[in-house]
C-alpha cells in the first residue's frame, strides 16, 4: 500500500516525493514507463482531441464545426442530463457509503486472525474482481428478473425488480455494495498497519472495545478511509457497465438508471452527437475534480495522520 | 498548446478525407477484399456465410470478410468505424438509419454502380423506400408488413373462438384479449403489448389519417393522436389484457425467445409478418396471421410495407464496383435468393420472390401469402435524420405512462418535443 503512505507523506508536506534522493527514481520511471507511453499515444490524443470537440457540432461522419458555447449553454435545458445527474447522485450517495461500511466491517471481523484468513480474504475479495463485469451484469439481470432467483425465493410473480422504474437503482446499488473487496483489502492492510500496543494500553487502562475501536481505530485509519472514500466516489461516477448490460443500454426503465457515462455514451453513439458528448465529458471532469476537492478539503477536519 | 493544435488537426483531417471519388468504378484482375456487415441472428450468419462462399467462388479474385453482430450492438459498432473512416465497404441497412447516414455522405449514390448493379426486377415504390433526396442510396432487401400472431393453440385450450379479423376493431382486441388473461389467470394474458415499437405506432397514427412525420421531414402527428394511442396502451395493462408493466418492459428488451408468443404466455401479439417461422419454431405452438384491428373503422389504411432493411455501400469503399458486383448478387441473384428464402424478408425482388416460392416452408409460405393480400397505403416517410431512435424515445415514453409518471397527454406533448429536438439538433 505505497500508495496510501505516499498519499500521507504528501498531507503531512514534510517530506515531499521526491525526499527519497534521485537514485530511486530511476527505478521508479523504469516501471512508469509503459503506463507513461500508453497514456502519451493512446489516451492523450483522444483526451486532447475531446477537449477540442467539445466546442464543436460534430457528427462523427462530416468534419466537425466550432460552434463555442454552445454545448454547454445546451447543457442548463437537457432534461435527460438532469435525470442522469439525479441518478448518478443517488447512486454515489447511496451506494458508497454502504460499499464502504461493509467493506470496514468484514475487514474488521477478518483481522481479528480467523482460521483460514488467506480463503475469505480472496472469497470476499471476488465479486470486486467480477463486479464490472459483463457476466455478473447478465447474472443480475437473471437474479433480479421476473422470473428471477430473488422472485421464485420469496414466491412473488409478475414484477421484475430491474424492469421497475421504483426498484431498478437499488439492484444496481446492490450491486456495487457487493464488491466492496477491494476496499476491503486496502482496510485490513490498514488495521495490520496499527501497533498492538495502543490495544494492550488501552485495554490496561480499562477501555472497552467500543472505546478502543473509537478513539484508536477509527482516528489511525482515517487516512485508509479517506483514502477509499476518494476512491470510491470516483469510481461510482464512472460507472458505466453494470447500467448499460442491465438496462440493455436504454438506461431504463424510464431513466432510472441512466447513469451519466450511459447518456454521455447514448450521445455520442447513439445519436451521432459526439461534440456534446465530448463536452460532457469533461463536465463530468469538473464534476468529479470538484468533489475531489472538496474531500481533499473536508479531510483537514476528519482525518487524522499519526507519526 | 500545441498539441492541442495538432490533435485538433488530426481530428480535422481523420473526417474530412476520402470522399472515394478517386477509387475505381471498373472490375479489378487482382486480389480484392470486401468487408460486408450485417445484424441478425444464427441462422442469418450460417445462410450469409454460404452465400459469401457461393459468391466468392463465382469471382475467385474477390474475398469478402463477413462481420457480424446483433441488432443492439451493431449501430454503436457501425457509427465508430465510419468515424474512424474504417466502414466495411457493404453495409446492411435500416430505415430508421439511413437518412442519417445517407444525408451525412456516408454511402455511395448507387446509381452511379448501376453498371454492375441492376434493379430492373423491383418495383419502383419498393426502389423509393431506398430513395435520400432524390438519390438511391440503398436497395431494399425484403419487405415485411405489421400483423397480429395469434397463438390458436391457445385460444382452443380456452375454448376462446378466434376473433373475425376482417373487420375487427382495437376495442374488439382488447375485449377477446380480456376474455383470454380471464381464462389464463395470470399465467397467459391475452396480449403480449404495445407502444415499444415503431410499427404499431405508426400504424395507429396512420389510421387516424395523420402521419409521424411530413414530407420535409418535421414531427407532424397531432398530439391528440398520441394521446389516445397511450391512452389504450395503459387501458391494456390496466385491465390486465397485457401483463404487469414491469413483465412487459422486461420482455421487450428480451430476445425473440423469450417474448410472449414464443414462451407460449401471450395469446396475441404484434410483430412483422416475416418472424411468423422463427415464433413458430420458438413456441412449437400453431400460430396464425391475423389483420391488425382498426383497419375497417380507418381513415386511411394503416398497413403498409415496411423494407426490413436495405443494402448500401459506404461512400468511401476502395472498391466500388466490387460492391457493386457483390450486392447484384445479394438482391438478384437465385443461387443466393435459394439459400436466403426469407430470411431477410418476403425478397422485394419480384421475380426472386416467384423464384424462392416453392421452396418455402409452410409458416414463409403464410407469411409471403399475409403480405401478398394485404391491403396496404403508400409507406410512410424514410425516418429523417437525426430520428434514428425513434423507438427508444416511445418506450421511454411508455414506460412513463405504464408507471403513470406521465398521463397520455403529458406523454404526447413531451414525444413530440423531444423527437423534434432530435431531428434538429442533427
């Protein structure tokens, strides 16, 4: 988890990343070499040539044509963007923070040193593997459809779950609490990370476990938390696979879950709308990058960084 | 900056070269590969490869790469290798799309490859269905028209008499539809839906004597027209003739399989005359053809027929006059036609269509004879670009009125705007 510790060495500002002397980064640049050329030729263009989009009408067949503003003043009156800004909103309020809960929790029942640790770590670990898949996509469609697991389970017939405008969010959101693995591992590499002592003190003092749970667990890994928070909420808003295998790519039923890289997507695809989809985009950059931020920001009043 | 600049240029040059003027209208003697894509299912992949065989025997030069896909991937997959400029040089078409591609240049006029590419056998209002601005940009494959499946089986189990179609109304449909979900209780309902395609609308807008769109191509169905159709489509599952709202939006993203009159669930539903054989072999029921209702109490006839898709060739082939060679032998070819049957439709080459004949199967044979006898008005207009998905927004819709977020009329004022919005935003 160099990642974490890195991510706390930039908090602190004491030391700054390159602190560790140059003989290390030769090392370093070796191995972010290949990452470094694909993002220079593959993604760069496309991320420069977006940007550029976004300001034009373009319909993916004829060259496309300044049109200024235009996108983004189309943006205030799309009442589909709306709803897939309503949707994507929900999905990240709702689904992250249960994501996350479970994800702490079981990471706390496995350090308590279980018996065949290494089996539930990677037995809980694979719905993360599997979750962004176009397979377990499918399988929920078959879990939650009218003639589905879930109905024949609690003998109810005649509604799909996934068909319902009221219920079709929540299996999605079902969905992604499920692969709550790979947070879950970054959690339990943290709780290894907190000396022992601080328990066997406390517990001299006469701390319970709730109190020690509460004033040296939750404050010593904070910056994990943090850490998945930040992670987490990003990933909920690009969440593109689940809704558009489960909804068949229409975001339905009415809309209701027409997630923002699904619309974006149904633009530039579908409709041969590729300068607003480009804008889009990078709205949704903004979105992000201002979220971000704004965690960045409210950390300074949670997130405690222990030396 | 730079870089932005030079990205911008790259964006620029990608889309504006190759209009494929320069290429060759004449036969080549050396090596030529062609790409041709289609949508469809197994059994269309199995009897297209066969005739790929048969064609690339007859001129051994000329390889041709079959790219298949289903119809739900296929338009995203389509428009990306156009942008990319990559488009297979033969490209199975659909009414819905082709003015948005033929108005963009993105296919060849073929009338400048009628030397290689003969239409003699079609008629000529089956020839206009391909027709963009005064230009044949495509050649209609087959035709099909709207129809009601009526699982006999069914009705016979409940001792239902099968409706008169000759002069049934949609009141009529709803009333022997009600009996059959009575006598179904809850297993099989009467009628499998309506308002998720863009047959049935444009059937019932048709009756009233309107059309969806008008000639110049702007949304031209009153709102009152609207109104009523969701007005019924709401009855329906009200009343239970069709099923619960989220059983039936859960078939009508499903296969052909899955559907209702294949799974032996609904007694009756719309579909194209021309999937008559693959709901029979589905449901291994008795169906039969039944006239749409309303026709009798219509304005103007609501029938009509519908090109199930097209052949075009992309604008910027190398090789024109191979494609051209190669979709003559498609649409006139009876080598080919004997392997294809109806497949793609009832053939809309008449002397094809007389060919094949014999060798249909008894349900083609229903279903060529349904199209032959139906009294049908003059086709509606090829879908104007940027409207290509007209059937996306009615389901949307319907699923608005099915859950009630919307009543009829708000459903109909908020189609019209959006579906307009569309068309001129492209």
């Amino acid at each position: 988890m160099s990642a974490i510790g890195e991510l706390q060495r930039m908090r602190k500002g004491s030391r700054g990343p390159l602190g560790g002397g140059r003989r290390d980064n030769k090392a370093a640049f070796v191995f972010l070499a290949p990452w470094f050329a694909g993002l220079l030729f593959i993604t760069a263009g496309p991320i420069a040539a977006s940007f550029v989009l976004g300001f034009t009408d373009y319909n993916l067949i004829q060259p496309p044509t300044f049109n200024g503003l235009d996108n983004f003043a189309r943006m205030l009156t799309d009442a589909r963007l709306h709803k897939a800004l309503g949707v994507t909103l929900i999905y990240v309020v709702v689904s992250v923070p249960l994501q996350l809960g479970a994800a702490l929790g079981l990471a706390l029942l496995l350090d308590k040193g279980l018996r065949g640790l290494a089996f539930y770590r990677s037995a809980f670990y694979l719905p993360s593997l599997l979750g962004s898949s176009v397979a377990v996509a499918v399988l929920w469609r078959q879990i939650f459809g009218a003639d589905g697991l879930i109905n024949q389970l609690l003998g109810i017939e005649g509604r799909g779950w996934i068909s319902d405008p009221d219920t079709a969010l929540w299996t999605l959101i079902i969905l992604n609490v499920w692969t709550f693995g790979a947070p879950m591992v970054i959690f339990l590499a943290g709780l290894r990370q907190i000396p022992r002592m601080y328990y066997e003190a406390a517990a001299t003092d006469g701390a319970g476990k709730w109190t020690q749970f509460r004033s040296i667990t939750i404050p010593l890994l904070s910056p994990i938390v943090f850490f998945n928070l930040v992670l987490q909420i990003i990933h909920a808003f690009q969440s593109f696979t689940q809704a558009f295998v489960v909804s068949g790519g229409t975001g339905g039923p009415s809309d209701s879950t027409l997630f923002y890289t699904l619309y974006l997507y149904q633009r530039g695809f579908g409709n041969f709308d590729m300068g607003y989809a480009s804008a889009l985009a990078w709205l949704l950059l903004v979105i992000i990058a201002g979220i971000t931020a704004v965690n960045f920001w409210a950390a300074k009043f949670w997130v405690v960084y222990d030396d | 900056m730079r870089r932005t600049a030079l990205a911008m240029a790259a964006v620029f040059a990608l889309s504006a070269c190759g209009s494929g003027g320069s290429a060759s209208q004449e036969l080549s003697k050396d090596p030529v590969t062609l790409r041709f894509t289609w949508w469809g299912a197994d059994e269309r992949h199995k009897r297209t490869q066969q005739v790929i065989d048969l064609f690339e025997k007859k001129y051994p030069n000329v390889t041709v790469k079959g790219e298949f896909k289903d119809w739900n991937g296929y338009w995203e997959s389509l428009a990306t290798t156009v942008a990319a400029n990559d488009a297979p040089d033969i490209i199975q078409m659909d009414e819905l799309y082709l003015s948005s591609y033929a108005e963009r240049g993105a296919l060849l006029d073929l009338g400048t490859a009628s030397k290689y590419l003969k239409t003699a056998d079609f008629d000529k209002s089956a020839l206009d269905t391909g027709v963009v601005k005064g230009k044949q940009y495509a050649l209609p494959v087959g035709l099909a028209t709207y129809a009601i499946v009526a699982n006999t089986d069914l009705f016979d189990k409940f001792k239902i008499k099968l409706p008169d179609d000759s002069a049934w109304s949609w009141e009529d449909l709803k009333k022997v539809g009600d009996e059959v979900s009575k006598a179904g209780g809850g297993k099989v309902t009467g009628f499998q839906s309506l308002g998720f395609d863009a047959g049935g609308m444009n059937i019932w807008i048709r009756q009233a004597g309107a059309s969806l769109f008008d000639e110049s191509g702007k949304v031209a169905v009153p709102p009152e027209v609207l109104t009523s159709y969701w007005t019924y489509v709401r009855d329906l599952a009200k009343q239970g003739v069709t099923p619960p709202p989220s059983v039936t939006i859960e078939r009508a993203s499903a296969s052909l399989d899955q559907s209702g009159t294949a799974t032996n669930t609904s007694a009756l539903a719309t579909w194209w005359n021309t999937q008559l054989s693959s709901l029979a072999t589905a449901s291994g029921s008795k169906l039969k053809l039944l006239r749409i209702p309303g026709e009798a109490q219509a304005t103007s006839p609501g029938a009509y027929f519908k090109p199930s898709m097209y052949w075009s060739v992309s604008s910027r082939t190398q090789h024109p006059a191979e494609a051209a060679l190669f979709v003559d032998f498609l649409a006139n070819s009876e080598e080919a036609a004997n392997i294809m049957l109806t497949d793609r439709g009832v053939p809309a080459n008449k002397k094809i269509r007389t060919a094949i004949t014999p060798k249909l199967t008894e349900t083609d044979k229903a279903a060529a004879e349904y199209l032959d006898t139906t009294k049908v008005g003059p086709a509606p207009r090829v879908t104007p670009n940027g409207a290509s998905n007209l059937e996306a927004i009615i389901k949307r819709h319907t699923e608005e009125v099915l859950f009630d977020r919307q009543t009829p009329e708000q459903a109909a004022t908020s189609f019209i705007a959006e579906l307009q919005a569309e068309i001129d935003g492209a």
